[in-house]
C-alpha cells in the first residue's frame, strides 16, 4: 500500500493507470491487510499500513465506495465486526477503526444526494408475483 501511495505521487502515472492500480491493490488486499492489521499485535507498522491506506483513500471518492462494497460483499460485514469486536490486539482495533471512520465519514459526504433519489426495486410478494417498489 506505501508503495501505492508513492507511486501516486510520481507524476510520470496517468490519473486512470493510477486508479486502476489502486483498485487492484484494495481488492487483491482488503481482507489480508485487515488480517495483517489483526495478527500484527502492536507493530508501528501497523499505523503506516493504516496511513498508507487512508492515503489511498483521499484521492477518490470510488475508492472508498468500493472498498465497503467488497467489505460487506462476501460476508455482510461480518468480518469486519469480529475484527473490531474481537480482536485482541486494541492497537490493530484502533487503526482499523481509523480506516473504517474515515471511508464512512468520506461516504457520507459523497453520497449525501443519494439519501433523496428515488430508485425502483422488482420483488417478489407473498404470492410468487414481481411488484415494483
């Protein structure tokens, strides 16, 4: 992820190229960078992991959206609560929790406008039938 970050500041790297290597890194690393952060047990490198990660994730809004996306994908966020319930280490919580506040603060602000578009969804109803709702 650090060197991610640095690359991002070489300026030789198109903004695209440089998009699509980030999204490649989260989500190659989401969940074994949270599990390095677990198993590390006070490591300082854990905080530059931490950092590194929320560098990433200031320079695009899609970044974060797409990180929760593939967080809550696979197991609806269970893994990310046993993480920050669970894990013995209270330093690896700590910057998990960094990581976790900044991506939903940065949603928060970047989808504020979605809270009041209207979106149509087909479901099933107790008879088998398609209603839009």
């Amino acid at each position: 992820m650090t060197a991610v970050t640095v690359l991002d500041k070489d300026s030789r790297h198109s903004q695209s190229d440089m998009l699509s290597v980030k999204k490649q890194a989260l989500s190659v690393g989401r969940k074994a960078i949270l599990e390095i952060m677990a198993k590390c047990f006070y490591n300082q490198s854990i905080k530059s992991l931490s950092d590194s990660l929320i560098e990433i994730f200031k320079k695009d809004d899609e970044l974060c959206q797409e990180f929760m996306q593939q967080c809550f994908k696979d197991d609806n966020g269970d893994y990310l609560m046993d993480l920050l319930l669970e894990c013995p280490d209270a330093f690896a919580r700590f910057n998990i929790a960094n990581i976790l506040t900044y991506v939903l603060n940065r949603l928060k602000v970047f989808e504020k406008d979605r809270l009041y578009e209207m979106e149509t969804v087909d479901v099933a109803n107790e008879k088998g039938e398609k209603v839009s709702v």
